[in-house]
C-alpha cells in the first residue's frame, strides 16, 4: 500500500524530476531570481493579440524547452497535466492542443504544479506513464481582469495584495526505469505527498489570498506530519507556493498554534520572486508562481545537493468572480510533494534510451 | 507495464464500480430516463440563493448520496475527484469544502467524469486509494448565463444546439481488496482506458459543440482500439457523452473514413437523456450528462450483465466565452475507461470491511 495516514502517500518506484523550464516577464527577471528563470520575454504579449494567448503561449514553451533539453519532442510525452487560473483553462488546453501529448486538465487554483507532480507521480508508480510534464501558468494581466478589474481602471493594490506571476513552469517527470540517457537533473526524485482537503476559515476579503490560503497549507502540513510521522527538521526546506508575506506569517501562527515550528526551514514562493519589491506589496502569486520559482530556483538546487529533502506545497484559492459576488468565503488547498536529493547514477548503466 | 499503445492503459487490479448515485431537475426526470435518477427537483435552485449554489449542492448530495448506499461518509473516502463547468470550478470546490475529503479538482469540461474515473482507477492501482468519489455537475441556468445569454433575454435555440443537463452524478470506486461488504453493485469494474489527446478541427460555432467534440471521440476510439487491438464488436457499447444527434452523425462518419464501424453499438448519453423532445433540439450536455446517466442508467444495467463490455468516453469543449471573442477554434478531447461486467463474488468472502 503507497498510501500512508489519512491522505499521504509514498512512492516506492520514486519517480525523477530529469528536466524543467520556466517562462516569465520582465518584472519577475528584474527580481532577486531573475537569473534563474530560462527564457525572459520584455514584452508580456509576446506579440500576440491577446495577454491569454500569450499566457498560453508561454505555457506551451515552457513545456517545449524542459522537453528540448533532453532533445525530445511533445509527442514523446506519455502524458501532459496540468492548469491554470483562467476559465475553462484555457491556456492549457490551448498550449495541450499544440503540443500533440495526452493531456489530463487540472483546476487548483495556485496549487495546480504541486496537484500535477502528485498525480504524475501516482501514473509513474502505477505504470501508466514513463516520462510526464507537469506545468501551470498565470499571467498577471489576463488575472487582473479576470478576477479583479480592468487594468486601464488602475485601482490601487490593498496593503495584503500580491502580484500575479506572469509566468510557467514545467518539470518533467521519468521513472527511473525509463533510462533517460542525459537528463538534466540526474539526482532528484519525488517520494511521496499529501493529497490536499479543502480548508474554508471563512475569509472573504479577495484581496488577501494570504490569509485565504494561509489554512489550507497548516492543514497539509500538520497532516503530512501526522500521517508520515515526520517532523519538520526532517526536511531542510518546506516550501510553499504563493502565501506572500501575510499569509506566511498567518501560516507560523497557525502552526504555533498547534505546537509545530517550521520557521527554521520555511520559505515560499511568493515572497522568493519579487523580494522586497514593495510594489508587488505581499509578493507574488499566481499558478505560474510556484511553478517557475520550483523549476528553476528550487529543483536545480535540490539536483545539486544543496536541499535534501523539500516538502514542496503550493496553495490555491478555490474562488471564483462569482462566488465572491454572491458570498461566499474563500475556499482553499493545498496538496503537498516530497522531493529528495537522490542519486540514480547506479541505474544509468544498464538502461536504454526509451524508443 | 499497464500502458498499452500510445495512450491507452489496462488495470491488473480490476478497480470495482460499488455505488453511484444521481440528482438531477424536473426537465431530466420528465425525460425517457426519468425513473433512472435518485433524486430529482422540482424547484432547481433547491431554494438556495442561486443556481450555482444550487449546482454544488447537487454535486455533493449525488456523492452524499452514493456513499449512503454503502453506510458510510464523506470523511471516509480517500479522495474525491471531480469537476464541472463552472469558472474554477465553484460547484465542486464548494462542495468538496462541504464533504471533507481529500479533493483532486479537475478541467476536463463534459470529460470529467471519465477523466475522474480513469484517474481514480490509476490511484487504486498504484495503492494510493481505495475508496474513490468520482464526481461531475451541471446547470442548465448557471451555464446559460456563463456561456451563453442572460435566460432573462429569452434568446432562441440554434439548430446544432444541446441543452445542458441540471444534474450532477456519482460513481464510488473501491479497490477489489478493500472488502467493501455490502456494495450496490457486485459486478462491475473498470479494466482499463485511453488518456484523450486535445484535438481542433477549427469549428468556431460555440452553438454547436457536437461539431466540435466529435473529432476529440473519434481520436479516442480509433486509439483505444488500435492501442488494444480491439474491435467495436468487443463492446457491446461505445457510450459517448455528449455529443448529441449533430455530433453522433459527425462522429460516425469520421470514424467511417478510417474504415471504422461503431454504428450498432454506439450510444450517446446526449441523445438518451431528453429522448425525441424537440425543445432541446440536438439534445443534452453539460458534464453533468454523462455522469448522471453512466452513474444511474448505464453502471446498473453493466451490474446486471445486460452489457458486458463498455466503452465509455465523455467528451469535452474546451472552450471559454474569452477564446470564443478572441476568435480561438474549440478544442475538445475525450477520456476513456472500459468498464466491464465481472463478477466479485469469490473475493467478498475472506476480506474484511475498511476500519
């Protein structure tokens, strides 16, 4: 049985993380990780007609470039999943129509890279799949009118604001029995989650997803804990998507509430990509938030040894337009992975290239 | 390996189909399947403030529903699965939030419910679960209003259009080792499936999604049964979710230019929901119509053995109403699950009941 406690799981076949890329504006390369992000556009149309075409767009090169870097093509995806914020998600399902593969659509909100991961996860280790690309993506102009106001109104950001992400990332999954000859990262493995449970503390301010979202990961957490018997100085990092300043100090809280510390190895996404820019007031959000800052800030490092072993959580906001108008609190999630240095030398040998 | 093909799949471990359970509205029940449903409305806001309230609270009754055929409640499942139509998903995160149950939210538009099938089968196949909730919801008025006009404006029917089914349907999976002792049905289980690809033919008619979703069907049955070596003669039925009587006659032909005959077999929960009446002009949609004529006319008539073998594959529009203005054609895709008569009699008797 992979399954563990209430809602966490192992992965015995321990699938690789061989490969990412990420695709972001200007605003996110002028931040502090700037130099990590693979491709970098100044104009965030991408000179398209449209900022959800371009979001779609960049959705679709994020997953082509992880791909190209291991000199494969989409067709040789056994399975793209993924999402992201607009409706209908759009911009996955129009970038899945170009890239030819498989495609299973996800709705999470924030938490879409992390909801990804597990899911190809659980197809490696039942068999169903030997090489998997995750991605999400948000664009900070197709967001704004979606869920807020129209960018030419130039309303003024609440002082718990963040700033969508405009960005994708992808990571692309392999079992290790896949045999990817010349993979990028050789040395990290996902081993095991937790699958999220919506969590409502009956928040209704839509401009403080912080504290929306803020619950839903103490919960994960406090579970993941629970059910793998783990406590948090097992991990060097527990990571999570887009609570921004406000919602990582409501995140402390409500742990310390609970008797749990994580602040020694806590850090999120959020607040990592823009650093003190007080314009993007609490930090950033976004699903393409902690799917970019993942792919290229975090997994590298994990690759290189520098984490040991990450708890990886993003966190969505299950709102809609609609919902606030007629209400309603902020529903949120969050589902969690573990990713660990792991090295897979020893199994390089005797496996050949898929195909 | 339980990869089959390109995209196909097969499940050694057999997932069962234990319970199901649907909720529709008046229109539904007055159709030729009316006696088939659990519950039905009358009123379809169920006296709550809106539709879409009303449409989640559907969604949760049809999965509240199916578990108290079995005795149990929503906090014993290990995971819920599901989607609708609405814009992130309200209906269903609302109603997770109400059940409590490890959530995986999906976009899959009116594929939903077999993207949740075939994904609950892979979760209990790899271990990770073995109490499954596979859900899916529509309402005729909350998706007028999303996609279409304001009902207020009283606009008039195309003649390729469907009316989307207010309904929501529910089909509870269990491992074959979880002993469920005293499941609705004993003899039905999920053998295998195709992963749908996004496919675009460039129809640009948002009246006229049968046209647009017959292509992504006829993808996943030439898959399924080139990556199986099967036959449509294997079946005893191809149930299509909604394509309606335009996009049957479409899908029909497309397959016959690939020298394939699906025509004794075939079926379309579109179709059989509202029968002849010409109010609904090519008939239903909605995720909803595939889920809550699989969950309550189909899965007990597989129980029965009155069907042997079927091949079920919900299909998809994943259009919004911005791609539509933006000019964008509609992809659509199909997911696939084989779902089987097999009896479980030999394996009731030395397992014991969860917890």
């Amino acid at each position: 049985m992979a399954r563990l406690g209430k809602s966490s799981f192992e992965f015995a076949s321990k699938p690789q993380l061989i490969s990412s890329a990420s695709f972001v504006s200007e605003k996110e390369r002028t931040g502090p990780l700037g130099g990590d992000f693979d491709v970098c556009c100044k104009d965030d149309t991408l000179g398209l007609k449209s900022w959800e075409k371009a979001e779609s767009r960049m959705f679709e090169s994020a997953v082509r470039l992880a791909l190209f870097k291991l000199g494969r093509r989409s067709e040789e995806l056994d399975c793209l999943i993924g999402g992201d914020l607009l409706d209908q998600i759009i911009s996955s399902g129009f970038a899945a129509r170009e890239l030819r593969a498989p495609f299973i659509g996800l709705y999470s909100a924030c938490s879409t890279i992390t909801e990804a991961l597990m899911l190809g996860g659980m197809l490696m280790e039942g068999g169903f799949a030997r090489l998997v690309a995750c991605a999400a993506s948000s664009h900070f102009s197709s967001v704004e009118r979606q869920y807020r106001f129209p960018l030419e109104m130039g309303t003024q950001s609440t002082p718990t604001a963040q700033r969508t992400v405009t960005g994708a990332g992808c990571v692309l999954l392999a079992s290790s029995d896949a045999g990817e000859r010349t993979p990028v990262f050789e040395n990290a493995a996902m081993t095991g989650g937790t699958i999220g449970t919506v969590v409502d503390y009956g928040v209704t301010d839509a401009s403080n997803m912080g504290a929306a979202m803020a619950p839903a990961a103490a919960h994960t957490i406090k579970r993941h804990l629970e059910d793998t018997a783990r406590d948090p100085s097992d991990f060097d990092l527990i990571l999570t998507g887009d609570l921004g300043r406000f919602g990582t100090e409501m995140l402390l809280e409500l742990l310390a509430g609970e008797g749990i510390n994580i602040e020694a190895v806590h850090e999120d996404c959020g607040k990592l990509i823009f650093g003190d820019d007080p314009k993007t007031v609490c930090g950033g959000s976004g699903a393409g938030c902690a799917a970019s800052v993942f792919a290229s800030h975090i997994l590298p490092k994990v690759d290189a040894g520098e984490y040991k072993k990450v708890l990886f959580l993003a966190t969505g906001a299950l709102l809609s337009p609609v919902s606030s108008l007629q209400g309603e609190s902020i529903p949120a999630i969050a589902h969690a992975v573990v990713v660990e240095h792991a090295g897979r030398t020893e199994r390089i040998g005797n496996t050949k290239r898929k195909e």
